[in-house]
C-alpha cells in the first residue's frame, strides 16, 4: 500500500478549519487540508505545503502534531493511504472565513457537527477516526475497506469494528 497523501486538521477550541472539495474524490464533501506527497518530499514538508497552498496560513513544522496514517481498499483492489497531522492554533481571529480557492470553501465547522451522525456533508471516513485524531496522543493506523462506496469494515490498530451495510 502506497502511503501517497496527506491530511491535516487545524484545530481551533473546539472547531476545525475543513475544506468544502470542489473535486473529487470527496467532491462537495467537508474535508481536512492536504493532498498528493510529491517525489522528493517528505509527508511533513507535504502537509506544511499543502496547507500553505490551501489556506495561505505558513506554519512552523513544530505545529504540526503527526497522528498516524490511514489507509484504504476500495472495490477489492485499488488502495491507497494518506498520513495525518493535526495542527492547533490558540487565535480566534487567525483566520476569517468562510474564504473561496480554487479548490473549494475553507470554513470552520464545530467538532460536534462533523461528528453528528446525521451529518452526511464531510467525508465518510471521518467519525471514525477523527476522536482518536483529536484526543489520542499515540499515532493510529486506521484501515478502511470499501465496496461500491460503501464503508464494509473499518479497522483501528488491532482493534476491529465492523461497519454492516443494509
């Protein structure tokens, strides 16, 4: 599995600063910041990148906390990961939004709103890792398998949680 991507979450009391995606694959979906590790980068130098690229904000690798990796299998073949950071920042006025780029709306969403369970505007993969993201202080591996767009099984370190679909 190629670990090709990264994400980051920044964090603000109790929300977070989520990218609504103009693109796929998540398109229209609220998302962290991040994207494609390019050849010669390290995940962090891509992370700081990315979120420099996507936010205008240029913050100081000591800011960015790593948290793991997640990975996926999609439809029995394709796969793929993305390493995970979470950066926190303690200015309320830091960053006015919402604010419009090319690759979509940035917009801070409270935690308790991503992780509603009626929410189906943010990633699908999301309430299950971001908990441990924000309050864990190890690095996770969280594992995803998908079939038809549908999560089928979700696993965190050695702990397994499968994901039923009706």
């Amino acid at each position: 599995m190629e670990v090709g991507y990264t994400i980051c979450f920044i964090k603000r009391e109790d929300e977070l600063l989520l990218l609504n995606r103009n693109s796929p694959p998540v398109q229209g979906m609220w998302n962290g910041v991040g994207g494609k590790i390019e050849d010669g980068e390290t995940p962090l130098s891509c992370v700081q990148r990315e979120v420099a690229e996507e936010t205008n904000l240029f913050l100081e690798e000591h800011l960015f906390e790593y948290k793991g990796t997640i990975s996926w299998a999609i439809d029995g073949g394709r796969s793929g990961g993305m390493e995970t950071f979470l950066v926190t920042i303690h200015d309320d006025d830091l960053y006015p939004v919402p604010v419009e780029i090319d690759e979509g709306i940035l917009s801070w969403k409270k935690v308790s709103w991503i992780l509603s369970g009626d929410n189906h505007g943010v990633s699908p993969m999301i309430p299950y890792y971001l908990h441990t993201v924000l309050n864990e202080n190890q690095e996770v591996h969280h594992h995803f398998t998908v079939d038809h767009g549908k999560i089928v099984e979700y696993v965190k370190g050695e702990e397994r949680e499968h994901v039923f679909v009706p």
